[in-house]
C-alpha cells in the first residue's frame, strides 16, 4: 500500500499559490535530493582520488591476473602459489559457495526437527528443544565458531595421537578429519554420474505418476521410500555390476604428520557446525510460528479422517505452514551465507579471507572490498528473486 | 457440592430406595496427578517413551558436563598457569579473575576507570525507568537516553575537558565498548532509519529509488565487509587531512549498516497503519510532516517496539565482529589474553569463552523476556 495521494480538491489548483503546489513540490524535493547525492558522490570520488594520488595507489583490475605467492588451505579446484590472484578470489568463492550450501541443508533438516519438536507433545523434549533456541539463539554466532574451533581443536589429539573410529583408515585429529582417498576408473565415475541422473530422472517422474494417481484415485504411493532405493540403489547396482572398481588408500600417520588420504579441514567442520547450529535455531522458530498459523481445525479434521500423526503432518500441516515458513526460511538462508563470511576469524579460506590475504599482503583493498559487495550483493539479490518465485508458486491460489 | 436428595415418593415408602446419589469417584490414578502427567505427556507410547529416555539422557550428560568442567574439575585459585596445565584439569577460573578489568574496560588506564563506570552507572539509571511502563516522566527520559547518555559518555570517556586526563581510544575495549557500540549503533541509526523506511514509503520516485537502493544495498552484504569498507576505506572518502579514528570508523560503518535494517523495521510498522488513520489526518487540513509526526509515527513506531528489540539484539551480538578490525571488545580481550604466555593451558580458551558466552547470552536472553512482556503488554486489544 502507497501512502494516499494528498491531490488538490478539484477547482483548488487555481486558487492555490505555485509555493504549495504538491506537484511543484515534489519535483523541487525530488530534484534537491538527486542533486544532494550527486554531490556527495563526486565530493567522495574526489577526496579518494586526491587521497590516492597523494599516496601513490592506482585503482584497475589488472591485479587479478598477477601471481598471489600465498598458500590455500583449502581449495576445490587445482591452486598453486604460481596462480594468479584471480583464481585465488575465484577459490574463496567456491569455498563460500560449499560452505553456505553444506550449512543450508544441515540447517534446514535441524531446525525444521527441533521447531517440530518444540511443539511435541512429549514434555521432555518440547522443553529440550525450548532450551536449544533460546540458548544458541541468544550467544553471538562469532564466539560459537570460537568455541567449536579453538576449543573444539585443543580437545582434539596430535596426528600420532589420532582417535580412529575405522582403525587404520579414518583418522581424526588437529589436522582435520582425515579418511582414505578413493580412486575410481573413468568407466565407472562416468556410470555413476549417469546411474544418480537416470535415478534422480526415475524419481522425478515417479512422484509426477503419484500425484496424477492420488488425484485420480486417492491412493497414496511412497515416492520418498521408492526414490530413496532408486538414488542410493542405481548407483550401487551400476558400480558393482562394472566391477566394484575402486582403489582405496590409507592415509599414512607419522608423528606430527598425515600424508594420502583425504581430509576435511577442521575449519570447515567448525564453520559448518557453527553455522548450521546457530542457523537452525532461527529456522526452527520459524517452523514453529509455520505450524502455530495452522488453524487447529485443520489438525482436528485430519484426526477425525483417521490419519496418524506423521501423515497429519506430512500432508495436512506441513503444506499449509511452509506458505508461512519460506518467507522468515529465505532471510535465514541468505544470513547464513552473509555470516559465512565470518570464517575469515578462524582461518577458513572462503571469499572475504581470501581478499582480505590479498589486501594485506599485496594492496588493491578498493577492488577487493568492491568485488566482495557486488558478489554477496549478487548473491542475495538472486537468492531472493528465486526465492520470492518459489513463494509465489506456493501462495495460496484464491479461486 | 451440594448433593441433592431423591423426593420420597409414598410408593416407594418400604421398599429399598437408595435416597442419595453415589459419591462421585475420583479419577483413575492413571490419569491423574502425577502419574497421569507422566503417562500422558512423557510415556504415551512406546516411541513417546524412547524419545523421554533419550531427552533425560542428553538433559543429564550435558548438565554433568558442565557442572564436571566449571565446578568439579577446576581450578578455583592460582597466580598462574601452572594448575591449569596439569592433565584433566578443568575450566580455569584464576585466568578470569586476574584479567577481569580487561573484559570489562579493556585498557583505559586502571586510575580513569570510575570514569567507565560513571557512563555504566548512567546507562543502567537510565534504563531501568525506561523499561519500566508505569515509571513517570517517559518523554525526558527517552530525551536523556538518546542525547544525554551519548553527549555524557562523549565527554567523559575520551576526557580533556574539565580537568579528564584524555584517554586514547585505541585504548578502550571489553565490554564498554561492546555497549557503545551497540548504544551508539541503534541510537545514531534510528533517524536515518526513520527518514529512508518514509523516503521507501514516499509518492516521489526519485526519492524512493534512492531510499530503496540504499536499503537493499546495506541489507546485501555482510557487516565484516561494511568493517573493513569503513576501517580500510573511510579515511580515503573524506578530504584529504582529516583523520578518524578507528573506533569512529567501525561506528560509522555500523551506523550506516544497522540503518537499513531499522529502515526496514519502522516500514513495517508503517504499512500496519490502516489508510484510514493518514486519511484522517489529510482531512484534518494536516501537512505532510505534521501528519507523520502527530499521527502516524507515535502508531508504527509503538507497533514495531518488539521487532526494534530484537533488531538491537542482534546488533548487540554483531559487535564481537569489530574484533576483526582490531578494536577489541569483550570476546575481542578474551581472545588477545587466552594465549598470553602464563595463563596458556589447554582449557584457557574454554572458560573464557564460557565466561563471554554466560554475559552475552543474559543480556539477549532478558532483552528478548522484555521484547516478549512488552508484546504482549501492546496485544491485549486483541487477546483471546
């Protein structure tokens, strides 16, 4: 809703001075206040340029294709201290990406277990789940990543020391979580990528079959059971029928070293964690407030139909909240990926650790500051277009 | 209750007629009482009561936990590090009592220090009566909180004038400049905030745009970025020669940064208020600002009180960020000290940030209890 237009009764215009004129107003406002910005642009454009000449810093984006020196801890695609700086901001980005997808689906299936419990009839655990939000929501997301991480490390045993939940093959200790490094042939990575796209096509189409049946029939078919057995099955059958080809290394543990093998940094477990706790603490509010706005009616009708628990809140609740739900869901998805970038206080090389290894070390904090804002900026501008597509796809239909 | 008797009828006169209804029984004991509660609500069925043991199990483990870290295996007195050290110790207790004046003023000269407490002293007198709904004078005493505490705090802590031995700002820390941080954030962000959510609400275009753009644009990013925007950034926006310092440049960063969200806040507050109520005042012969200012703000801004609350808690737990900027708050002293070389032990870090934990969790935990009380102080038209 606009505020209400305050337009001149009509025969008013002529009688009225031009001074208090709405229309003459507005333009005159208006005008002041682009010209007032205009301004306070190129007064700040200005002073930087002076302040920059003066201290002989050059702005442009040439800098992204000299090499960085600098070491990742972290990268998804291949890095060397040859690479250049662009590649480097580029990693960061990848590991932001990979953190804040991770933090999402683990934040998501928390919070949406705790918000439901919270409601739980069950005395013990609504009051569990109580304690959960109201702690966790309520202590800085900074000082829980410290927690897990500096506090989490110095319980955490020397590489020798390792605990091994598979002796001899998975290893955790300060160096990370540290499992054996599995090699695939071509033939078999290529069929199970084609195995997990035909199974997730299969399941696709499965739930499309459901949906038209249940309409027509009223019969319900387990598409979540069925889909499940597809994805981990297909997969399965294909790598075995090609015969099981897959070499698995053991990482070797010297004294204070860890060599082969694969390992999950601690910073990434401890963002994660971080994240994903703090995260879900507010997803679950929101879950809750989804399935209070649920008329109580509508759970008492179900009942009477003679549906069990988890199917009333399977098909009858949990439709109706998420229309209330992806709203406050949304602004918590794009927070997470905002606080992602608190990993730069633990060492986890994600998009503003990365600029901010940069401009330290070698300069351009203009362009490195530039280029973080128009990426979040990005980010959640698309996050939040989807985001509000999805919401509409989900409103209720007034007919 | 009274028990009513059946009217002797005169057939009925020597034959056996039970003249008083039976007693009423009570409930079966597995209904009522405390064992009904338990059955009821923690063992109505097999899964009902897996998941009970499973959430006592938990409850115990962690209660033992941290009663077994902070109390059973710790080390309540020292000089040093030393007992910290000794395998199995827990939490280190003299670790916090000997640099306790640094998590509370950072390094403000021990000498100045009733100085801090001068400006805490103020801010909680303040507080309380403006927390308080019934407390007299509510117009003076949001005056004094918005412009007094601020001007007094200015005055008193950097010092130099009446006699106040100037104390540097790169000196302050703890939890004084947590507060002042977040005071000054919500405090010098409110009338921006209030003047971009009416400039988003305006007819004007142009000024709409602009209010929008600076709104999404500060809602984008995260606030590590606007820090190092405004601490590497800042001194190269203004004229040449002007110096800022640190602490006033994480302030103008955070100022600007909690604007958009307040902006955001009081829009909502605004869209409540029926067409009616802007109507009413139009036909009143009202202008413009008379109409915002008489009429509409006093009902947004009433409105959104909770949603300001929680705005200012998160701000609250957004200041631990400035650490990374290098200005040192409460977690910011926590984490220079726990590595200092006497107290290093392997637990340090825990207990420290335990000790901030406990602080910053009951400041937002009793700020969210009063958003709540004030909520539903304001609902009760609408309660049933």
């Amino acid at each position: 809703m606009m505020e209400p237009k305050a337009s001149a009764p009509p025969g008013a215009g002529e009688r009225r001075h031009w001074l208090t004129d709405p229309v003459f107003r507005s333009v005159v406002f208006q005008s002041l206040a682009l010209v007032a910005m205009a301004v306070i642009a190129w007064m700040i454009v200005a002073d930087t340029a002076a302040n920059m000449e003066r201290q002989h810093v050059s702005v442009g984006l040439d800098f992204l294709a000299e090499n960085t020196g600098f070491d990742l801890a972290q990268t998804l695609i291949p890095y060397s201290t040859a690479s250049s700086i662009g590649r480097a901001l580029f990693i960061g980005f990848l590991n932001t990406v990979l953190v804040a997808i991770l933090g999402i689906v683990f934040a998501t299936i928390i919070g949406l277990v705790v918000g439901v419990a919270r409601l739980s009839s069950n005395w013990v655990i609504s009051r569990l789940a109580t304690a959960y939000v109201e702690i966790i929501r309520n202590i800085p997301l900074l000082l829980q990543l410290f927690l897990w991480y500096f506090a989490g490390l110095g319980v955490l045993p020397e590489p020798k020391f390792s605990i091994q939940p598979v002796p001899g093959w998975v290893f955790i200790n300060r160096r990370g979580l540290v499992f054996p490094e599995m090699l695939m042939g071509p033939a078999t990575r290529w069929a199970l990528v084609i195995a997990l796209v035909v199974a997730i096509a299969a399941t696709i189409a499965i739930r499309v079959w459901a949906k038209r049946r249940q309409a027509a029939t009223g019969r319900i078919f387990p598409v979540g059971w069925v889909g499940l057995l597809l994805i981990v099955g297909l997969p399965l059958v294909a790598f075995l029928a090609l015969g099981a080809d897959l070499k698995l290394t053991a990482p070797r543990i010297s004294v204070f070293n860890v060599s082969g093998g694969t390992t999950i940094n601690p910073e990434l477990v401890a963002m994660l964690a971080g994240l994903t706790f703090y995260t879900a603490s507010f997803i679950a509010e929101a879950v809750r407030g989804g399935i209070l706005a649920v008329s109580h009616g509508q759970i008492e009708a179900a009942k009477a139909l003679g549906l069990s628990g988890g199917q009333t809140l399977k098909l009858v609740v949990m439709p109706q909240a998420l229309r209330v739900i992806i709203p406050p869901l949304t602004n918590q998805y794009l927070n997470l990926t905002k606080n992602s970038s608190l990993a730069v206080a633990i060492g986890y090389p994600d998009l503003v650790y990365v600029g901010e290894v940069v401009f330290s070390k070698l300069g351009h904090t203009m362009e490195v500051i530039a280029l973080w804002m128009i990426i979040y900026l990005g980010t959640s501008l698309i996050t939040s277009f989807f985001m509000n597509w999805y919401n509409r796809r989900m409103a209720i239909v007034e007919r | 209750m009274q028990t009513p008797t059946l009217a002797a009828s005169p057939a009925a006169a020597g034959a056996f007629v039970r003249q008083q209804l039976a007693e009423t029984l009570p409930p079966p004991a597995s209904t009522a009482g405390a064992i009904g509660w338990l059955r009821k609500n923690l063992f109505g069925s097999l899964s009902d009561a897996i998941l009970t043991l499973l959430g006592i199990t938990i409850i115990v483990y962690t209660v033992w936990s941290i009663l077994d870290f902070t109390v059973i295996r710790a080390v309540a007195t020292g000089i040093n590090g030393d007992a910290c050290r000794k395998p199995g110790a827990g939490a280190c207790w003299p670790y916090v009592t000997s640099f306790w004046r640094l998590f509370v003023y950072g390094y403000y000269p021990p000498a100045e220090q009733w100085r801090a407490n001068v400006v805490f002293a103020l801010f909680i007198g303040l507080l309380i009566p403006l927390a308080i709904p019934s407390a007299p004078l509510k117009l003076l005493n949001v005056l004094l909180f918005l412009f007094g505490l601020p001007i007094a705090a200015g005055i008193i802590l950097p010092g130099g004038w009446f006699g106040l031995v100037p104390v540097e700002t790169q000196l302050w820390g703890g939890f004084l400049v947590t507060l002042i941080i977040a005071v000054t954030g919500i405090v010098a962000s409110f009338p921006l905030g209030l003047l971009l959510a009416l400039g988003r609400r305006s007819n004007m275009p142009a000024i709409r745009f602009l209010s929008v753009v600076y709104i999404e644009f500060w809602r984008g990013v995260p606030l590590i970025t606007v820090l190092f925007l405004a601490s590497n950034m800042l001194p190269l926006f203004l004229p040449v020669g002007w110096n800022v310092n640190q602490l006033v440049r994480a302030l103008v960063g955070v100022t600007l940064f909690t604007a958009a969200y307040i902006a955001e806040i009081i829009r909502g507050g605004l869209q409540a208020i029926p067409r009616g109520q802007y109507e009413g005042a139009q036909a009143l012969g009202l202008g413009y600002w008379r109409m915002m200012v008489l009429i509409i703000m006093p009902q947004a801004i009433k409105i959104v009180i909770p949603s300001l609350v929680s705005s200012f808690i998160s701000l609250f737990k957004d200041t631990t960020l400035v650490q990374i900027v290098s200005i040192y708050d409460l977690l910011g002293t926590i984490q220079q000290s726990r590595n200092s070389p006497i107290w290093s032990a392997p637990t340090t870090s825990t207990t420290g940030y335990l000790v901030a934990a406990l602080i910053f969790w009951t400041c937002c935990f009793s700020m969210s209890r009063y958003s709540q009380f004030i909520e539903r102080r304001l609902n009760t038209g609408h309660r049933r």
